[in-house]
C-alpha cells in the first residue's frame, strides 16, 4: 500500500482529494476502524482536527488522510486508516453537520510468512517437514489480532487459509492427547477408587463387580461424567444446553396450548 | 356496547335479519353432527345467505397481498386495509426462486438475480459460494415498495377493496356468527391527511400488519423476541458497484453481531449495508461501523443515501389464532432463524391462511370458525417446520462464537454444503440427500469446529 498518499495539513479544502465531488448534501461513508468511539457515532458536531499525525509507528505501512468537509467523497486506495465516521441520519451536508476528524493510525496484520491470505508452509519446515504447531501458533496469533483489530476484507488480497490444511494428527498431538491424558487419568482414579471401596463394602471383587449389571450401569456413568464434565461449569452448561434445545420447539407449539381437542398437531 | 352498535348496523343490511334465525336453529347440530362425511366444523356452519364471507387483511405488504388475492379469487369479500400505499419498508429484500414461480412474479419486478454469495469469516476467510447454482437459479433481490404495490394490485385485480387507512382496534364478536368490528383511520378523499375515523364489519380477520402487529395486541397474542436489523443504502461508485452485480456478501463475527450477521446486498442501484443482533440492541451502531468497516474497501466512496432500522421477529408468537381471527407472515413471526427471511414466508403463509378460509367457507358461502383457521395452523407448522428448525439448529451451533463461525465459513467451501444449502433456500424443502455425503459433511463439521476451538484456546493464552 502506498504510504504518502493522503497527507494533509488539518484545514484544507482538498478538492484533489476527491475526483467527483458529488453535489449533494448527503454525508459520506467513513469507514470506521476503531471500535474505541461507540458513544459518538453519527452526530458530531465538533471541529476538532486531529493534525495529520503518523501516529504511532508501529507498522510501516500506516499513512493517514483527513477529510475535513462533509460532502466529499474520499477516492483513495484502502489504506490502514481510521477516520471518524460522521454521517448522520438526513443530516444536511453542509457546515451544519461537519465531521470530526480524528486520525488513528492502525496497521493491518503482517508476518513475513503470510503470503498471499495463506500461511506459506515452506517458512515453516523444521527439518525438511513443516512444524505444524508454528502454523498453528501463527495462525492463532492472527486470529487474535483480528480479534482486537478487525481488518477489512479486501478482493485484491483475499484470505484462503483453510484449517484443514494441518494434519489431522497435529491437531491430536497438541490438542487431543493432553486432555484425553487428563480424562483418562480421572477415570482411572475415579475406577480405582470405586472398586476399592465397592470390594471392601461388598466383598465383590473386581472381575465380579465386572459382570454385575448395576456395576457395569455405575461404570459407564462414570465414563460419560468424566468425559463431559470437564469443568465445574459444565453442569450448568449441561443444563442450559439440554433447555436450549427444546426451547425453540415450545416457542412454535405454544400456539397449540390453548387449543380446543380438535386436532393438535405435535411436530 | 358492542351489541348496540352491532343492533344499529344491523338494520342497514336487510338480509341479516334472517342470519339470526337461522343460527338458532342450526347451532346444535353444528356442534354435533357434521353433515358431510369429512368431519370439518365449518362445513355445519351456517350458510350465508344474500351475501358473501367478508374478511379484512389488516397489512398490505406481501402477507397481506397474497392473503387479498387468495381470498377475493376464493369468492371472499375482500378488504384490505395499508396504512401507507407507498410505503417503502425497510428490508434485505431477498427473495427465493420458487417464489417467484409460486407467486407468478413478472421478472421485472426482481432488481438483481444474486448468483453469488461470498461469506466472510471473523479471519476475513472469504468463501465464495454458488458455483453449483444452475443456470436458471438465482436469488432476486426486489424492492419492497414495488413488490407490495405489484401484490396489492393483483388483489385489487382480483376483486379486492383496497382502503387507505390505519388499523386502530377491533372489537370482539359476542358470538361464533356476529361480526368482529374494525376501528381504523381513513384515509384519502375527503378525509385527506388527517383522516378520519371509521368502522368496518368483518366476519373474519388476517393480521398481515407487520412485526409491530395491532391485530395482535389485539388478540393478545403475545409478545416475542426480536432483533434489530439496522441497514444503511450506500451508493457506491460504478466500478465498485460491478463487483456486486450479482453477489451478496455476509460478514460473520463479534465485531459485526454476536448472534446474526452483517450483510452487503445489491439493490437497484446501491448496496444495503447493514447488521442486526437480537441480544445487544443497544450497540447496534458499533456493529454497523464494525460491519462497515469489514466492507471497507469495497464501499470506498460511497455515500449512505438512506439509514434504515426494522425489527425482525425470531420466533412465532405465543398465540397465533384467536377466534376468527389469524396471524400471518411478521406479525405471526414467521421469521427464520440464521437467516433471516421472511418475505417468501410471509405470503406463503397468507395465502395458505386464505385457502384455508376459502376452504373452511366453501368459497364464501358459509360462515368460518377457529377450527377452519387451526387448519392454517396446522398446514404450516408440517410444511415448514423441518425448514425452522434446522435454521435455528444451525443458528445455535455456528453463530456461537469466533470458532463457530470460522467454521462455519470453513464448511461453505465445501461444494455438498453449497449444494444443500441451495438448494434448500431455492426451493424451500429440506432436501434429504446423500447419507454418504451427510456422514462425510457431519464428519467434517465436527472436524471444523474441533480445529476452530482449539485455535481459539490457543488464543486465549496469548495475550496479545
């Protein structure tokens, strides 16, 4: 992206900015990078011109652009750029409804091996293979980035990354076995401890507890709680899930409550 | 004071001075005995006699067109009642194939044919969807002003009596025969802007007026969550608009809604930019900006020639039908969930409720009761309730979260998905398809949001 392209000093009336100045007094669109002013969005009324700064340097790729007057469209290439938005409802476009101009300067996200909206596997090798947990981290910590940023998504530069490039292992390896390690370690105890305590109330031995049907009921309940309870939280999540699943379904019979015994219709 | 009012009018009609003699002696055995073999409780009704069912449609929009249709070609005395004939609502405006088919819509009246979906994920992984769209399939993006005035002028067509006026209340009939009186502002003519205020009798009513429905108020109905869809018309400059000949694009994530999406849709001439959230109305403008701002480069330039917002029912309403009275298209709730239609089903759902009336008449001849309507009821919930609640089952699944919704973009690169989803809008069935390919697809799905999630927990210990 070019850098310089849009560098004013705060009162101008840049009429180079815009090829086609459209006579009407409609306001236009600012897009709007930072989400830091939700308060403020459409009626501003201040004049406050924030100087062409750079900013904070942090990318090189920043650049910054005002447009001081409503009315006036901004014909530049996309740049990393914040202005506020000053549109507003029917406003009329003239000195009435003047935009604040304020100038951020946020950069997009960069790492030398995105290339071309994809990670590009061969920075990755680590001994002729592809470290798979350094694509993962990469692509995680862009993901976070765009969490707090939002970029804008552009045609020339589209993003096709696709998850499933990774292996299937990889994601088992990092993701999986830790916690099936955990899980199991739970259910071992949890086993252990039950039969212990059911052989020395009962006198059954482990192979006989084995073939009891109440034995084999209480062991596949504790499977399953250990594998969907993983956190204190989960038995709320439990419920509310369970609750959300029918709630829909109450929400389109309740018009069949009230009905006379004609013919209810149970779907 | 409702039967004194009804006594005096009564008066003027001179053919309902036997209506009263023939329901007293008919009353018991339309309760017992039906007379035919098909056991139908209108069909002991009461024939009219010397006139005709008279039903008003409250609500001109296309619930109410084709419920006025549907009626006055059914032999009804039809009146609809549209409180503004110029009305231009705001609206996605996207409209299915098959309703254009069903609905014998001229081509002319469809802006675009939208052949292209691109869906852009929290990451801005953009997947273009369509390329297994035929030839002849398309969605048509209409504008609501000039697909309701087409609707309305059909019914009028038809033998429909448009009135100009504003639904105010109704008051309720004592009995299964007397008819329900509508209260309502007229308006053109002599009453010009102001209006004036008039009465209308009615044997039956369709409420087709809309989200904010009085004729539900006035049925009690009940109340049910919505969402706001909050849009801006930009127009944007001739080049850019070329990218949107005929592609919509839907932007997922936290920053654009936390339960919906936010949307760039072709109109005419400019694009409709907007976003809607159920849960967080109040912050619906940091989501527009948000929404905008993902669009950013594409509506470089533009400028919002318009700023619309309109509330979107997520799900019916407690009650739907009371007495002779029955709800249709938004002021029934007949929104999807996920995303977010509602004009197919709107005058799908009039018309099904005029047929039924038609029906339970026996074209006007006889008069209606609940059961006739409840047969609406039931017609509707078994045509399209799979369609509600696999939307609301996707919708719960991959409007969650971040993860979720990468996902859920994941999934839409794959051509089954395309496929199905498709072909499940078009031509609103839930298509079964191929058990091999759904087990491959579920597969896939739970492989997606696995990967989606774990990267998420790689997130959550940065801290960035």
């Amino acid at each position: 992206m070019p850098i310089s392209m849009a560098l004013f000093s705060p009162p101008t009336h840049p009429p180079s900015l815009s090829p086609s100045i459209s006579p009407k007094t409609h306001l236009t669109v600012k897009p709007h990078l930072s989400l830091r002013q939700p308060k403020t969005p459409f009626f501003l009324l201040s004049t406050t011109r924030a100087s062409a700064d750079n900013g904070a340097g942090t990318s090189a790729s920043a650049a910054t652009a005002l447009e001081p007057e409503a009315g006036q469209k901004v014909a530049e290439p996309p740049q990393p750029v914040v202005e506020k938005d000053a549109s507003s409802a029917g406003a009329n476009g003239s000195a009435g409804a003047a935009e604040a101009v304020e100038v951020k300067v946020v950069s997009k996200f960069e790492d030398p091996r995105w290339v071309e909206g994809t990670w590009d596997l061969k920075q990755f090798e680590k001994d002729g293979k592809p470290d798979w947990d350094a694509v993962i981290d990469a692509e995680a910590k862009r993901r976070k980035w765009l969490e707090g940023k939002p970029e804008s998504s552009s045609n020339d530069d589209p993003i096709v990354f696709d998850t499933s490039i990774i292996p299937w292992w990889a994601w088992t390896k990092r993701f999986h076995l830790p916690e099936a390690e955990l899980l199991n370690g739970r259910a071992a105890m949890i086993g252990f401890f039950m039969a212990y305590l059911v052989d020395s109330l009962t006198g059954v031995g482990l192979v006989d507890q084995m073939g009891n049907f109440f034995c084999k009921t209480l062991l596949f309940v504790a499977v399953v709680g250990v594998l969907v309870i993983r956190k204190n939280e989960d038995i709320e999540n439990l419920k509310k899930l369970l609750e959300e699943t029918t709630f829909y379904d109450k929400q389109w019979q309740a018009t069949w409550q009230d009905e006379t015994p004609g013919g209810s219709k149970n779907q | 004071m409702a039967s004194i009012a009804l006594k005096s009018f009564i008066g003027l009609r001179q053919n309902t001075a036997e209506k009263p003699h023939l329901m007293t002696a008919q009353t018991k055995p339309s309760s017992l005995n039906p007379r035919k073999l098909r056991v139908v409780a209108s069909k002991s009704s009461p024939r009219l006699t010397n006139r005709n069912l008279r039903v008003a449609v409250i609500g001109g929009g296309p619930a109410g067109g084709a419920a006025a249709e549907t009626l006055a070609k059914g032999g009804v005395e039809t009146y609809l009642i549209e409180r503004k004939l110029d009305n231009a609502k705001p609206c996605g405006g996207a409209i299915p194939l098959c309703m254009v088919g069903e609905f014998d819509l001229p081509l002319d009246i469809i802006d675009r044919r939208v052949t292209r979906m691109k869906m852009i994920s929290p990451s801005n992984v953009a997947v273009d969807i369509g390329q297994t769209l035929k030839p002849h399939e398309y969605i048509g993006m209409v504008r609501r002003e000039v697909l309701d005035a087409y609707l309305r002028d059909r019914a009028q067509a038809s033998g429909a009596e448009i009135i100009n006026g504003l639904f105010l209340k109704m008051d309720m009939p004592r009995d299964g025969e007397s008819p329900y009186v509508l209260h309502y502002t007229g308006y053109g003519g002599k009453a010009g802007a102001v209006g004036e205020k008039r009465t209308l009798e009615v044997d039956a009513v369709i409420g087709a007026d809309g989200a904010n429905s009085r004729v539900a108020k006035a049925i009690g109905a009940g109340d049910y969550d919505y969402a706001i869809a909050f849009q801006e018309r930009i127009k944007i400059p001739d080049d850019k608009m070329a990218y949107y000949q005929n592609l919509a694009e839907m932007y997922v994530g936290d920053d654009v809604s936390p339960d919906f999406y936010g949307w760039v849709f072709p109109k005419c001439d400019h694009v409709a930019v907007g976003t809607g959230t159920v849960t967080h109305k109040g912050d619906i403008k940091k989501f527009q900006l948000a929404t905008r701002n993902r669009a950013k480069d594409k509506i470089l330039g533009g400028q919002i020639i318009r700023v619309e917002a309109h509330p979107i029912p997520e799900h019916p309403r407690p009650r739907r039908l009371s007495g002779r009275v029955a709800l249709v298209g938004d002021a029934a709730g007949y929104v999807t969930k996920c995303s977010g239609e509602g004009i197919y089903f709107a005058a799908k759902s009039g018309r099904m409720c005029a047929e039924a009336v038609v029906e339970g008449s026996e074209n006007g001849k006889r008069m209606v009761n609940e059961g006739d309507l409840r047969k609406y009821l039931e017609k509707w919930d078994k045509t399209y309730w799979p369609t509600y609640k696999v939307l609301d089952v996707l919708q719960k699944v991959f409007y969650r979260s971040n993860p979720a919704r990468e996902a859920f973009v994941e999934m839409c690169a794959d051509e089954y998905v395309q496929k199905m989803t498709f072909d499940s809008y078009l031509y609103k069935t839930v298509v079964p398809g191929n058990p091999w390919e759904d087990l491959k697809l579920a597969v896939n799905t739970i492989g997606s949001l696995v990967r989606a999630n774990a990267l998420r927990r790689e997130m959550d210990k940065l801290s960035v």
